[in-house]
C-alpha cells in the first residue's frame, strides 16, 4: 500500500472500551482515515465476504481480531481468512487480552500475521495500536487491493 492516509482497518472486537480506545489511537496518529468495527465473529465474516447488508463494505488492508467473541470467535475467523485464497493476503494482528502461550501458539498455526497482548493501561494501549498502525502502514510493503 503506497497511500496510509487511505487505509482501511477492520477492528473486530466486542468490548466497547476497546473500540473506543481504539479509535482515539488511530485519530492521534493521523494515518488511518476509515476503520470499520465488527463486533462478533459472524458480522467480520459478513464485512470480509461483503454479505449480509455489507456488499459495499470495502476490503480492509489490516485486521485487528480478538480472539474472545461472540457468536464465532476469534480463532475462527482466523482460520477462515488465512483458508481463503483472497482473504489471506490480509494481515491479521491478533490484539487480544489472552496472554496464554496456547492461544499464542494457536494464533500462529492458524497464519496470524503477529499477536499483541493488549497492555491494560490505556496510555501504554494507545501507543501499542499506534506502534501497529505505523508499523504496518510506514514501514510494511501490503499487497496491492484489487477491489
């Protein structure tokens, strides 16, 4: 991706703290202008297969998935991204407040891209999203969208 000013994030999380926090981050960091929230497994899923009321959602170039949601959860999801020919190329960073080496080990047999551990302080949460977003919209090369 050669322009972060037009990235798009989809952050799936159910905690609307999280979300929130989430969102300020990237608003500070001035480098993401569209990040779409889907707040259970089944309505990422939805988002990623532009079904179910999201045939206009725009493909994502990052997804931030926790692993603890409802209805399908986070491994799940997880496993179908990286199962589907278009979808893999998407990274994924698990960001989740699962610090346990088996959903780390999990994470990573499933293809996740890297797993973040969300720090509970907020201030240290803020700059964890922003050291993210800046890694993976600065620094990282993405593969090109076709859509």
């Amino acid at each position: 991706m050669d322009h972060p000013e037009h990235a798009v994030i989809l952050l799936v999380e159910d905690n609307e703290g999280d979300i929130v926090i989430t969102e300020y981050a990237m608003r500070q960091a001035k480098l993401v202008n569209h990040m779409m929230v889907a707040r259970d497994g089944d309505e990422a899923l939805d988002v990623l297969f532009k079904r179910n009321g999201f045939e206009d959602a725009a493909t994502p170039d990052l997804i931030l998935l926790d692993l603890n949601l409802p209805k399908t959860d986070g491994f799940e999801v997880l496993k179908t991204i990286k199962s589907n020919k278009t979808l893999m190329r998407i990274p994924v960073v698990v960001l989740t407040s699962s610090s346990a080496d088996i959903d780390r080990i999990k994470s990573y047999d499933l293809h996740a891209n890297c797993f973040v551990a969300k720090p509970v302080r907020s201030s240290e949460f803020i700059h964890v999203v922003q050291k993210i977003e800046a890694f993976w919209f600065r620094i990282v090369k993405l593969t090109p969208k076709s859509d």
